[in-house]
C-alpha cells in the first residue's frame, strides 16, 4: 500500500451535546455526548483506513485537551505521530436540537507560536522522507503561525515528487494556489468567497476553475452540494451527478470526498475513477448520522449510481 500522510494544524476534540430540545438562556439536559478527536484531516484520515488505505496522520497539539485528542486517535486505532506544545488544544461544541434537526456550533481558536510550526516542519520532512506518497493538508491554521505554511508543506513536498491535496479556505486557501498543489477542493460557496461573486451556472464555476488550473494548480475540485462536483484538469472537465438518497448529516462530507480520492490516487486510479469514489463516500457519509464517516455496503451501492460526464471546454 501507498502511505497517505494527513496534515492537521489546528485539530479540536469535538464535544456533540444531544438535546430533545434547544431552550436558550435556560438549563438544557442532554440525553448523550460524544467526544471525538476532530479536525478535517483527521475526519479524512477515519475514511481512508476505511477503506484499507494506509495513512498516518500529523499536526500540532497541545496542553489536556491535546492529551485527550491522542488518546481518542489511538482508540480509533489511527496512527498518527503529532508534535506537542504548550498551548491547549481547542474544544469544538456542537449542540443537536432533535426536534428540530438543527446544529447549534460553538467553536473555539487556538494560538501557538512560530517555532511550534518550526518544530513541526523537522518532523514533517522526516515523515515525508520515509515512503509517503500523497499528503493531504486540511482544514485552518493556528493563530501565531505564519499565513502561508501550507505553502512551505507543500513545496517540501514537490521538491521530493510527492503530490499535496490542500483543503482549506479563506485567505489560507488564496495563499495556499501560489504554492501549486496537485489538486484544491472547494465548496461552490467557498469559490465564491475566493472571487467576491455568486455563481449561477456550472460553466460559470468551470471557468473560474480552470482560471485556477492556469495558475498551476494542477486539479481543481467544486462541490456542489445535491448538484454533486465538478472536476477541472488542464484538459479535462468531469461532472458528478449524484443519485437521490435520505440525507441525515452532510458534516464531514467534504472531506469524506477528498479522503476517496485521496485513496483512488494512492492506489494508481485514474482521476476519473478515484473523483467518483470521492463523490460516493461524499454521499454515504451524507446518509449516516455520524461525521465524517462512511458504512462499505452503503458505498458499493452508491458507487454504482455516480454518473460522471465528460464535459466540454469551450
């Protein structure tokens, strides 16, 4: 197997507090918590074991909370190899109105330093020159480090042939283009944050997109929510339609779609074939009521109703 190495540089414990109902500014019982070690790579990192993969997962923690995080990884048997600080790990809470359905999040930021980034990029290149083949970058940054680490992670990655998969937003994501991954993944919302506009048709977000391919980008991935994804290559467009199904929770779906990519790339698919395994554990985590999540039997069924178009460049 081809070892993936998933990147988190500002991972949280995710507390979920079930609730019959939601009545604020009063006292609120839950009927159950759940705890979880949480953060985009590592929601990715839970999808590729899934599905046979070998991945390691890396990042920086810190104080209890940071304790409490590995102890939660290596329960759920994910291997992973963090460096540790001073500063606390942050605590994410999301509160679950069952009456309602709706999610009420609370979520925390979390400082460090620059030498904690440092630090952190030594054990980086070491991991990095120990057989991984594909590194996925995920989610924010800690404040107090630098604004273009994930340019620094992913030109160490070049220089040793070793594609990077940057998943982020904002100004991080912006930043993050100029360093030229192998593939970005983002949300039409979020493409629509990177260009200040609304977006009203699918070849209006091609276009951007392949704006983005020009820039050296080599892929670049939209989801689109139940409209499914588009994928812009340098000389390809494939479309995603996705088949009707009960959706119970799209937290996590994001990067449930780059944790099947991911893997389809590690084990030699074509982008075709691993943008269509992506978009099916996209979908069944949609379909369960855990994050970041898929069940096999759910993806092999839905994997046969993913319809993926080759769509023409003007």
């Amino acid at each position: 197997m081809n070892k993936i190495l998933t990147v988190t540089l500002n991972p949280a414990i995710d507390v979920r507090y079930n609730v019959e109902k939601l009545d604020t500014g009063n006292i609120n019982r839950t009927i159950s918590i759940e705890k979880n070690a949480w953060g985009k790579g590592i929601n990715l990192s839970r999808i590729i074991k899934k599905l046979g993969g070998d991945v390691l997962a890396t990042g920086i923690v810190g104080g209890h909370t940071g304790k409490l995080f590995l102890s939660k990884l290596d329960k759920d048997g994910i291997k992973n190899n963090f460096i540790k600080t001073d500063f606390e790990t942050r605590t994410c809470i999301a509160v679950i109105d069952k009456s309602t359905g709706k999610i009420t999040e609370l979520l925390e930021s979390a400082e460090g330093k620059e030498k904690d980034f440092e630090n952190f990029l030594k054990k980086y290149i070491s991991i990095l020159e120990s057989g991984v083949k594909l590194v996925c970058g995920s989610g924010s940054i800690l404040n107090g480090i630098q604004k273009d680490s994930y340019n620094i992670l992913i030109n160490e990655a070049s220089k040793r042939g070793i594609k990077f998969i940057l998943d982020t937003s904002g100004n991080t994501l912006i930043k993050g283009i100029e360093a030229k991954p192998f593939l970005i993944k983002p949300n039409q919302d979020e493409l629509e944050d990177m260009f200040n506009k609304k977006f009203s048709t699918v070849n209006e977000i091609i276009e951007v997109a392949r704006k983005i391919v020009k820039k050296g980008v080599k892929n670049v991935m939209v989801t689109l929510g139940g409209n499914g994804a588009v994928l812009v290559t340098e000389n390809e467009v494939y479309r995603a339609f996705l088949p009707k199904v009960e959706i119970k929770n799209t937290v996590g779906s994001g990067d449930s779609v780059i944790g099947g990519f991911a893997h389809g790339i590690s084990e030699g698919k074509s982008l075709r074939e691993s943008f269509k395994l992506g978009i099916a554990c996209g979908t069944t985590n949609a379909m369960l009521e855990t994050t970041g999540s898929i069940d096999l039997k759910i993806l092999n069924n839905i994997l046969k109703n993913i319809r993926i178009t080759d769509y023409p460049i003007n």
